[in-house]
C-alpha cells in the first residue's frame, strides 16, 4: 500500500535521468508526489513510452496498485471512478472517490415519471466552496422481469440523461436487452448470485462491463463468488455485502466493516473490490414514506462514512440528499491539506477609491462565503485574504495564525493603499479582540463587522455608507 | 465516566448516566460490545433568534429555562445541557453569581443528570474569565451533584479542574481540533488531579460542511491512540450533533431539513466514536435513539 512505501523504493523503478518531462524538478521530487498520490504515474512519459522501462513500468503500477480496486463506469465521455482506495482511516492518508450516488428508476414507472426523475438527479446540484455536489449515477431497476419493457426504460433514460447508469436485475436477459441499447458504454451491472453467476460472467466479459457481485449477508458466498468470477476472466467487480435496514442494521455495518478491515489488515485480495450499498432497501415493505426517507438518510451516511463506494438510493428530495452530499464531500476532502485559497487582495465588482477594504482568512470555506456574501449583494469592494493556514477566523485567532503582525504585512503587500484614498479597514466580527492591536500595526482604523459575513450589505449601510466614512480622506491614527 | 448522583449519594438525581469504557472500535460488534452511547439534550439560558423550525418546538419556553428544561425533561433525554452563555459581556452581561439562580432552578426542574457549560465559543476578551468564575461558583454551590461542568480550555483549565475536583464534579476538555491538543489538555488536568474518567473530551465539532471531517478524523485518532493503550487518550469523546442547527443552509431550506441534518451528522459522530451526543432538535434525538436502539450494546 502507497502509504507504507519509500520514495526512494519507488525513484529506483524511475529512469532517472532528471528530464522533467514530469513537470517535475527531478525523479526523486516525482516519486514523492506518486507516493503522496498526488500525480499519475503516466506522467512520466519516457517510462509509458520506452521499452527499455517496460519492465519497470509494470513492476511500479503493480506497487502503487490501490488495495481496493478502482473500477470505472462509463457512459461516452462521462466517467465515474469508484474504489480506488489506499486506506481504511481518511487520517491514515485521504479517501480518494467520492461514494458515487446513484437514483433509482424502475421498469415499473410510467415514461413522464422516469423522465421527471431523471431530469431531478441531473439537476440536483448544490455549490459549496467552488463546486458543485451532484448525483453520479442512474440506476434502472427491472422489477417487471420484461426484456422488452427494460430495454424500453433504457432508452427513455438513455434519452433524457447524460449519466452513467448501473443496471439493475438478476436475469442476465434483462440485462443484455438494456445493454444492447448502450454499445460502447460501459454500465455497472447488478449483480450476479450463486444461482446467476454463470450467465452473468459470460454476459459482463461480452460487453466488457463492470459487474456486481451479490450475496447478501453472506460474506463467505461473497468471496468464493469473486474467486469464481476472477477465474472466468473478470477483473472489474464490485461487492455487494447485503443492506439492511432496521435491524439488520448492524449486520450491514459487520459486513462492510470487516471486508475493509481484511482488506486492509490483512491483505486479502478477493476483498479488494469497491463496495456497494443500497439504501434502497429501506423501502421494501410497508410503513410511512417520511419513516423511510429518514431511515434511507441514516442508513446512506452511515455507509458513506463506513466504506460504501456506491451507493443505490430511491429518495429524491433535497432535505435528505443535502446532508449526504455535503458529509461525503467534507469525508473524501484530502486531510493533509488544509482547505485553502490564495492570500492575497481580490477585487469585488468595480471598486474605486472610495470602496470599503475588508479581510477575511485563507480558509476556503470563510473566503467563498464571505466573497459570495459581497457579491450577492453588488457592493463593490476590496477583500484582503490573509494568509491564516487555512484556518477559520475564530480558529486562526485563538491558535495565533491571525495576528495584527499578519495583518499588517498582507495589507502592506497587497498595495491597496494606493487604490482608496481612506484608511478605514473592516474587520471580522470574529477578530475584534484584534482590533486595537491591528489600529496600532497598521495605523488604519477599524471597524468591526458582523460575526457572520450575511451581515455585512447591512453593516455597511449604517457604517460605511450612510456616514459616507471615506469623505474624510486618509486619516491616518 | 458517572454524571449525577441521587440523594443517597449526596445529590439530588432521580438516577446516573455512565458515559464511556468503550472497549473496541464503534461499532466493531464482531469484538466485543460497547457501552450505549449517551443522548444530551439542550437548554439554552438565553439564545439568539432561534431559527423558525426550533422555534416550533420551543417557542413557549426560549425565555424561560426553567420552563424550557421541564420541556426537555419530558422528551426523555439521558442527560440536560444546561448553556448559560448570558454571562458574556457581548451577551447580556449577566454576573456569574446571578447566573448560578438559573442553574439552581433547572437543577429543580428535571431530575435528570446535569451538564453545565459556560461559553462554547469566547469572542469577547473577558469571556474565559467569566467563565472560569461561573464554572467555579456552580463548581462550589452543587457540591455533590457530580456535574459534568466546561469548557476547560488549554488557555484555561486550572479552575475549573481545581474546583471540579474539590466539590466532585467532571470536566468537559475542550481544544481545537487536534488529537495531540486534546493529548494534551488531559495531561495538564491529570498533573491536576484530576483522574481520566473525570474529564469528555470536546475536539470541537464542525457542522456538516463546516469542517466536520476534522472534527470525525480527530475523534477516530484520540480513539484509536485511547484503545491502543496510549493512557492519556482514554476519556469519553462528547459531539455537538446541535452545531448543525446553526448553519446557513438551513436558513431558508425546505421544512424536515434540520433535524436530518443534525441527525445525519450524530451518527457520523457516533460512527467516529462519539460516547456522548449532545443535539437541540426533539425530531432528531427522537431518530437518532431509534438507530442506536438497533445495535447491540454492552449491559443491554
């Protein structure tokens, strides 16, 4: 495993000879970051490209390969990654893919119904620090048994959507009519069994598709399944360990659990497959649907934070995604790198000389908030990011990474004192035990803004505005 | 960890909660069970605007802890949280000796075991010596209680060790989140007196999207240092599921937002170690004790 090897274990299988083609200083720098995961292997070119290096080539993917595998599901130029994973603890190094999210429809429903939902996970989007958290996958469940009226469904699906899907049911005749819908692509198919598997194998190896494995709270099943499926030639599998809801509970969390643990504690390679949940299940049976939805939300973070690298939900509604989304973004964030954006002044709109100067800190979190804050609500100005490792305001104030020493030094570099004719510098709410010392630092004047940056169009109405503050020019203290 | 303590012991509980003693990994029932984890429900002494969906819950009770805790102490909650944060100088400026009135008055008005904290998060430069001051006084006047009393802060801590230990009480540890801070602060408590089950550990917890994967990451390395024998990472591990009540998302999110947020959050928590949970929302202490009544705990 990456985290285990030496740079230097891995330089020795370089060609080095230092020639940058990398992008890096020399093949020692690139061995840490491919130790790091940090860059691909295939970025050294010379080493993909030329013979005398093939042998080494093999032998460093080989010593780099993730413990769990890293399957891809397919869909024309839209890939979704799964698995690919080096560690059991996020702390141990960092998560790597995401748990993929996919979203049932099944043969069942109705053309208007499957293109509503379908149109819903394309559109499911939530911007946070940057990006946007979104759903992965669709998965079409075949519930009426019906070749014809799967193959059907496929292509309604296919019709209104660019994802990938997984497709969904035990009868390899199912599968292969939607498959044959889908040339070129390559879908996760669900699953194969100890009574399907025969098929199923044939059916994944002529498409060259992904395939579930399933046996459902049968671990011992599960691993000579995959022992039978590596035999007939297949390579990219996923496991399904079984999901139960209710009290089944903790045998879905044992099985997740101790497939990771073999994996990672003791080296077993059957197990080295990415897992899949299916929160779905809740719904089998009866009971009211905002129970499920509750139990379906549980069940899917309880998974996301214990190994699920895919996971098959039912549930559409926002107030029980969002949650989900925002806990596997925060899990899979690289821990070793604080989140963090470039220090530095940035411009809001168009400010001019009389425009307010605030700061916030580097923290990604804080910046895009604070910046999305201001610009909402049009008001041109100046945003200092000082540099605060990353840290929030509280936390860079109490752990002295937001000093006035700090403060001072940014506002000097950043030269915004040639762009206003005022000395007036805002401040978070949050460092006002700063501010006497920031006024002697940087000999501007503070003022304290709101503890919470959705004050600010406000504070500066009454502070800044209002009082037409810049009118009196430089005043220096 | 013992919080509370009946008549016979020299309280006035109706009965004591045990928090900690886990013994395996959460939830690594394959090695062995551990003990159920403690639910904390939220009394605040005064609150900023509390969003609308709490509103619907407490709405008749925001001004009135004491009637807010009786509300609590109806929907069955192992342990009360009491907050008194009114003794910040930003807050209302309320003199800790006055503060104490509250204490003694939620003190009547639940029988349940009692938690008490100062203010979570200090802005105003007086507020630690506040707090200090208040956590002393409630440290002296409910000697016998055995509360569990904080924040004890690497910045300050020696009062409130000094005076938990000489009328009884427990320690609530809080540091950023940090393994080797929170290693730490229990060191200098200990050089106190003070004996590891008398101190949960507080990391900090982040909402969902607000840095809670420091918070988990934080708790699994104190939990596993703490299981692999590493003495000074052995005390219970508190999580502020209710954080997630305060975020901006749900502001103007759909109704049924809030409690799943704080629900979804408590079993990350729980899934990171979590030996006390500590939530606001009825909706979702009310989920997230229906999930941990699935698993097998030790003792039953």
């Amino acid at each position: 495993m990456a985290k285990s090897l030496s740079p230097l274990e891995v330089y020795n299988l370089l060609p080095k000879t230092n020639c940058g083609k990398c992008g890096e200083k020399n093949c020692l720098s690139f061995a840490t970051r491919l130790v790091n995961l940090e860059v691909e292997v295939e970025r050294c070119t010379p080493l993909v490209e030329e013979a005398q290096y093939k042998e080494n080539y093999v032998k460093l993917k080989n010593l780099l390969k993730p413990p769990v595998k890293e399957v891809l599901i397919v869909r024309g130029d839209r890939v979704v990654r799964i698995g690919g994973e080096y560690v059991m603890y996020r702390h141990e190094l960092t998560y790597r893919r995401p748990t993929a999210i996919a979203i049932d429809v099944s043969d069942d429903m109705s053309r208007e119904l499957i293109a509503e939902r379908v149109k819903q996970v394309e559109e499911f989007g939530y911007p946070y620090i940057g990006k946007q958290l979104k759903l992965d996958l669709i998965a079409v469940r075949s519930v009426t048994g019906d070749p014809a009226r799967f193959s059907e469904v496929v292509k309604t699906v296919l019709d209104n959507t660019s994802l990938p899907l997984v497709l969904c049911s035990l009868d390899p005749e199912v599968l292969k009519a939607g498959l044959a819908e889908m040339s070129g692509d390559k879908p996760l198919l669900y699953a194969a069994t100890k009574d399907n598997w025969r098929r199923m194998a044939e059916l994944a190896l002529a498409y060259d598709c992904p395939l579930v494995v399933s046996a459902p709270n049968d671990p011992t099943m599960l691993k000579s399944l995959v022992k039978t499926m590596l035999e007939c030639g297949l390579e990219d599998l996923v496991l399904d360990p079984g999901t139960m809801g209710g009290e089944g509970l903790p045998d879905t969390l044992v099985n997740f659990t101790m497939i990771r643990k073999a994996v990672f504690r003791a080296g077993d390679e059957l197990l080295g497959f990415p897992l899949l949940g299916a929160p779905i299940a809740v719904w089998l049976g009866g009971g009211r649907a905002l129970d499920k939805k509750w139990e379906e939300c549980y069940l899917a973070g309880m998974l996301i934070v214990r190994y699920a690298d895919i996971l098959i939900m039912h549930s559409l509604d926002g107030w029980v995604l969002l949650p989900l989304v925002m806990l596997r973004d925060n899990i899979y964030t690289d821990p070793r790198k604080p989140v963090s954006v470039e220090p530095g002044l940035y411009k809001i709109g168009q400010p001019d000389e009389t425009s307010p100067v605030m700061f916030t800190t580097n923290f990604a979190l804080t910046y895009y908030t604070v910046s999305s804050d201001i610009q909402s609500a049009k008001i041109d100005s100046y945003l200092l990011v000082v540099d605060t490792e990353g840290l929030s305001v509280e936390s860079a104030v109490a752990g002295r990474k937001l000093t006035a020493d700090r403060v001072a030094e940014a506002l000097k570099e950043s030269g915004v004192e040639k762009l206003v004719k005022h000395r007036y510098l805002i401040i978070p709410g949050r460092a006002s035990r700063l501010s006497g010392e920031i006024e002697e630092a940087t000999g501007w004047t503070v003022l304290v803004g709101p503890l919470d940056s959705s004050g600010i169009p406000k504070f500066l109405d009454e502070k800044w505005y209002k009082p037409k503050l810049w009118e009196g020019g430089a005043q220096p203290k | 960890m013992v919080i509370g303590a009946t008549e016979p012991e020299g309280g006035s509980r109706g009965y004591v909660v045990e928090a900690g003693g886990a013994e395996t990994l959460p939830f690594y029932t394959f090695e062995g069970l551990n003990p159920r984890p403690v639910l904390a429900l939220e009394v605040y002494d005064c609150v900023e605007p509390l969003p609308s969906f709490l509103l619907e819950s407490y709405r008749d009770v925001v001004s009135n802890p004491v009637e807010w805790a009786r509300l609590v102490d109806r929907l069955e909650p192992d342990l009360v949280n009491l907050n008194v944060r009114s003794i910040s100088p930003t807050v209302l400026d309320r003199s800790p000796k006055d503060a104490l009135k509250t204490v003694e008055a939620v003190l009547q008005a639940t029988r349940r075991p009692l938690m008490v904290t100062g203010i979570m998060d200090p802005i105003h430069r007086d507020d630690t010596a506040r707090n200090m001051e208040f956590l002393r006084l409630v440290a002296e006047t409910f000697k016998g209680e055995r509360l569990l009393i904080g924040p004890a802060t690497p910045e300050a801590f020696e009062t409130v060790a000094e005076a938990a230990l000489a009328n009884g009480h427990n320690v609530l540890a809080k540091t950023n989140m940090d393994v080797n801070q929170a290693i730490r602060l229990n060191e200098l408590l200990v050089e106190k007196g003070l004996t590891l089950e008398r101190i949960v550990v507080d990391v900090t917890t982040g909402a969902l999207g607000y840095g809670v994967e420091y918070t988990l990451s934080t708790m699994e390395r104190f939990r596993i240092r703490g299981l692999k024998g590493d003495r000074m990472a052995r005390s219970p591990l508190i999580f502020f599921a209710s954080e997630n009540l305060f975020i901006r998302e749900l502001e103007n999110g759909e109704s049924g937002m809030a409690p799943i947020y704080e629900a979804s959050s408590a079993v990350a928590g729980l899934m990171a170690g979590a030996d006390i949970v500590s939530m606001l929302h009825p909706e979702s202490l009310e989920k997230v004790r229906q999930f941990i009544d699935e698993f097998p705990w030790r003792g039953g």
